[in-house]
C-alpha cells in the first residue's frame, strides 16, 4: 500500500476504471478455433490418402467456418478470405482431389494462415 490514509480513502470511493486497469477490452475471439484448425491441419499430414482422412477434412472446414464468422464479427475484412479459402478447399462435400508434396505444404500453409487470421482479427466488443 503506498500513500497515506487519505489518499487511499479517495482512491476508494473513486474506483479506476476497468479499461484503465486490465489494459484494452480488445478480444481474440477468432485465435482459438483457428489454433485448434492448425492443429488439426498439421495432425491430418499423417491421414492424406486414406479413410480417415474424411474427419480430417470436416474438422478444418467446419473450425476455418467458425473462424469466419468471428472474423465477420469482429468486421476485419481483409483477414475474411483465409478461413473461407480453407474450407472451400478443404470442403469435405464435394473434395478437390489434391495429392503431392504441394498439397502437404498446402497444409502447413493453410495452418499458418489460420494462426495468423485469429491472431490479427481483433474484436471489440460494444460497451
């Protein structure tokens, strides 16, 4: 505790605002599905060409999905066109029947682009 009885007691009845204290009301609503889609990215190196591979690919359209959305919400434009890249291309619907060493970068591309979009899509909610 620093400063004296009086300074404390007027410290009291005006408390400091929340902003103030807890640093910006800015969120990364879009970080944590785009973190769970990279992983999930990065797991699927190890399915492509098989069976399993169909989760692979309703588990990273439907979270790139979700990340659009908080993007949408968090009206960061620019970053809208990676999480709906990705689940386009990762449509588990009608596939795109990609194979190679270029569709394995592609994972790891679309990976760091996920992490990348839910990092910079900052959302500021009303007060």
């Amino acid at each position: 505790m620093s400063g004296n009885r009086a300074e404390r007691r007027a410290a009291s009845r005006n408390p400091p605002s929340l902003a103030n204290r807890y640093g910006s009301r800015k969120q990364r609503r879009a970080l944590g599905p785009a973190v769970v889609g990279a992983i999930v990215l990065i797991g699927g190196l190890l399915l492509v060409g098989q069976d399993g591979y169909l989760f692979i690919r309703f588990g990273v359209s439907v979270l790139a999905l979700i990340t659009a959305v908080f993007v949408w919400q968090a009206k960061q434009w620019a970053w809208l066109p990676v999480p709906l890249v990705v689940a386009v291309l990762w449509n588990p619907v009608i596939p795109f029947s990609f194979d190679g060493t270029p569709f394995r970068l592609g994972h790891l591309v679309a990976a760091a682009a996920l992490l990348l979009t839910g990092a910079f899509a900052r959302y500021t909610p009303p007060e």
